[in-house]
C-alpha cells in the first residue's frame, strides 16, 4: 500500500512540475508577441511624424479589409500609399498619442491578435488662404491582426471618432 501511495505521489508531482513547466513558455510567448504587436503600433506613430505611407502600408495584409466612416473597403496596397501620401503631405502632425495604453488580445495559439486603440491626433494644415489651421480628433478604432510566419500583419481595422 505505501509503495502504491508513494508511486501516485511521485505520478502526481511529475504531472504538475510538467503542467507548470509547459505554461511558463506560453506565457513568455505571449508576452513576446505581445511586445511585437505593441512595438508595431508604436511603428505606426514613427511612420505618421516621418510621414512614410510606404512602411505604415507594408504593416497591412494582402487583403487589408478597412471600415471607416460607414464604409467597408478592400484598399489596394498602391491606392493606400496614395492616400497616405496626400494626407501625410498636407499635415504636420503635432501630437499622434494613447490616452491610455492599447488593449492587445491574442488568440489561444496566438496566430491571431487584435488591438484597441485610444487616440488623441493633432495636426497642422494650411487652409486655402496658406494659413495655419490647428486641429484635433479623439480616434478609437480596433486592428485586427494576423501572424504570417514570424511577422504580424495587420488585417483589419475598423475606426471611428468623436464628433
């Protein structure tokens, strides 16, 4: 009977030392990519202030879905760095900032994120007369994220912001 009783001890303990030893790389493979994600959304300001529409667009997916003001599209990558482009150009950003820190959600094998964003963007712009015109919005929006070998790509994004 003790030789049982120890047998199931020692069965028991390899079982939770293996339980427990499983879980720690998933938690630092979450906080790994955590901090891949967070670092891409933090690329996303880098490219707004150096206004590079080329690399905020390579974070986007093939098939990028965006909604937007009642909107859903399927930009194309060339019509996006456009867009991006013309408004980079026409703004000087003074402020593109969280009011609090972004939510980051994972799927359970961590294939799939998403972010939930809280923003306060000013900008700078010259009206028709070449005046400075100084403007503010507060944006939220959530990006959809998916992992495509070792890189994140941003799938989708809907965002809206106040009136």
């Amino acid at each position: 009977m003790n030789c049982i009783s120890y047998r199931t001890l020692i069965l028991v303990l390899i079982g939770f030392l293996t339980i427990t030893s499983c879980n720690q790389p998933l938690d630092s493979s979450l906080e790994e990519e955590r901090n891949k994600i967070l670092e891409l959304h933090n690329l996303q300001r880098d490219y707004h202030f150096k206004k590079d529409s080329i690399a905020f667009a390579n974070q986007l997916a093939d098939d990028f879905i965006s909604v937007n003001k009642g909107v859903v599209s399927t930009p194309q990558r060339d019509a996006t760095i456009s867009r991006y482009h013309g408004y980079f150009s026409s703004v000087e950003f003074e402020k593109w900032d969280d009011v609090t820190l972004p939510i980051i959600k994972f799927s359970d094998d961590l294939t799939m994120a998403y972010t939930v964003v809280d923003k306060i963007v000013e900008i700078t712009r010259k009206d028709s007369l070449g005046n400075d015109v100084r403007g503010q919005t507060h944006f939220a929006w959530t990006a959809i994220y998916r992992k495509y070998g070792d890189e994140w790509k941003i799938e989708c994004v809907t965002s809206t912001n106040k009136p």
